[in-house]
C-alpha cells in the first residue's frame, strides 16, 4: 500500500526520524517531479526566498512559522539544505515532503552541499550512518534526488535565481537551459560555477576564488549579465550575513542568508526574502528557535556536558 505524505510530514515536524523505508518512499516521489523541472525554473509572485539551511531543522521549522507553510506560501529554497547542523536529514526530508505534497509551492535549487564530494566531509553522511545503524544507504538515496535538482529560477522574467553565483561560460539563461545538470556536479564548468562562485566589490570583472571552485565576480558582470537577459537583479544565498542578508552593487543583486546562529557558534541573524506581486523585496530578519522549541541529540549534549562547552565534533562544525 503506498503511504501517505502528510503524515510523514507530521511525524517530522514532531521532532521523530523516520524508518528507511519512509526515507526510500520520499527519494523515489521526489526524483519523479524534480527530474522534469527544467535548468531555470519560472516561479510567479509572491514568492519567499530562503537561503543556506546547512541540517538546522528548528530554525526551519521557525521559517514556517514565520513565513507560513506550504501551500499557503510560495517558496523558492536557494540550496545547501545539509552538512554542519544537528538535523540534516530532517530538514531535506520535510522539505521533499512538501515538494511531494505542493509540487507548484515549492521550488528547491541544488546547492554546492548537495553533493556526495562536499557531503561526505562536512556532516550529511556521518549522520546519515550515525542514524541509521551505520549504513550509507540512506546517504546514497539523498544523492540521487540531488543529482536532479534544479540549479536555477527566474520570478517574473526578472529576477535570476541561484545558489551561488555567475559563470564566464555562458551569458543568457538560454546558456543555462542547455546544461546537462543531471549526476554528481562537475568540479569545474558552468554548473560548478553556479554553486560555488561569489560577488566581490573590490573587483572587475572575474577573479579566481578563494574556494577553490567558482569565480568571484564584480559589478560590471551583473550589469552585462542582467542587460542582457531584460532582469533587473539577482538573488543567491552560499555566504554567511551576520545581519542575515546582504545588498551589493546598486541593488543589483542580494544575497539571502537562512541560518541563524549558524553552525550555533555564529551569532548571526537570518533572513528571508519575501517578494510580492510588484517585485517588491522586503527581507524579514530572525533569530534562531528558543531553546525550549529544539531539541540536542544526546550525544551531542553528553559531550557539551562533560565538557562545559559547545560540542567541538568537527562532524558538526568543519
């Protein structure tokens, strides 16, 4: 008998993991619709963005409460949805819940975690065996919805859309549509470079990036880029805002920042991007879930225990 969605959803949102077979049942709906989105997805207004979860499952369920829940609001999720926090695999769980439950409310774009090569190092799949009596199994079925991911949106014709940033190999959206997004991102390339690559003002042009991967790239290559696909701005997420969002060169482009306190270590705001029928942006700052809406795996709280001190695990915070 196939199961239902929404109680699945219910029992996530209470805080309980799920069996495997529930986590096989979410995989294979969501591969099936997110396989046929195409490389720049249309969303219509309103719209809220949210930018990097990074596993931190009680802040997003803050975000709802904050923002609403599906169907009643449109989201457009900008990726890095695991590593580093407690809850990663709750937290892209409930969000392919919701993909399955409102396929046209939700829009999830891959993110440059979205990976077995940077998810295999930076927590996702530590808790993934951890949970799941030591077996990767359930790590390499997360594998497979993110090699068909989406990696781009455009709201209105006027707005992109993307994790990360720019890339020198292509110029228009129609650049991007011909992409083969399909398996394991590439660490160089045109995909590579929409996850990885960032804005920085102090230069022209493209420069080579501090990452290892992507470009940084100036305010001259966003005003070419927006001229010449008719847009007026551009939306990403992949780098921490203290404040929780950051606005750069003229009000061109905005980056969206969805995990406070990150990694709890941080200190930092969060933010939302909440977009409306005019394209009017209003971002809408928070702090994270109070104390006594979260919970602390016990291990993690063993440790902080005998330690007098925040859990050190680089398991969480590499």
């Amino acid at each position: 008998m196939p199961l239902d969605i929404q109680p699945i959803i219910e029992r996530l949102e209470r805080g309980d993991q799920l069996e495997e077979f529930h986590i096989k049942f979410i995989c294979c709906k969501a591969k099936d619709i997110l396989m046929e989105e195409s490389n720049v997805v249309p969303i219509s207004p309103p719209v809220t963005i949210v930018g990097d979860i990074h596993g931190q499952f009680y802040d997003l369920l803050e975000i709802f409460r904050i923002g609403g829940k599906p169907p009643d609001t449109n989201y457009l999720f900008l990726g890095d949805y695991v590593d580093r926090g407690y809850y990663s695999v709750e937290t892209i769980a409930l969000l392919l819940c919701y993909k399955i439950r409102y396929p046209a409310r939700i829009t999830m774009l891959r993110g440059n975690h979205e990976t077995r090569s940077i998810s295999q190092m930076y927590g996702f799949l530590a808790e993934c065996t951890r949970k799941y009596k030591g077996s990767a199994k359930v790590w390499h079925m997360f594998m497979e919805v993110f090699d068909v991911l989406t990696i781009t949106a455009s709201i209105s014709n006027r707005i992109f859309c993307v994790h990360g940033g720019l890339s020198p190999a292509f110029h228009t959206l129609d650049g991007i549509r011909i992409l083969f997004r399909f398996g394991e991102v590439p660490h160089e390339g045109p995909i590579s470079d929409l996850m990885w690559s960032d804005p920085d003002v102090s230069i022209p042009g493209w420069g080579i990036s501090s990452r290892g991967a992507g470009y940084t790239f100036g305010d001259d290559v966003v005003t070419t880029f927006l001229h010449a696909n008719n847009m007026d701005h551009i939306l990403r997420a992949h780098q921490l805002c203290q404040e929780g969002f950051q606005v750069l060169f003229k009000n061109k482009l905005s980056t969206v920042w969805s995990a406070p306190n990150y990694c709890y270590r941080c200190h930092n705001i969060a933010s939302i991007l909440e977009i409306d029928e005019d394209l009017e942006r209003s971002f809408n700052t928070f702090v994270e879930a109070p104390s006594d809406a979260r919970k602390v795996p016990a291990d993690v709280a063993a440790a902080a225990q005998n330690a007098k001190q925040g859990p050190k695990s680089s398991e969480y915070f590499t």
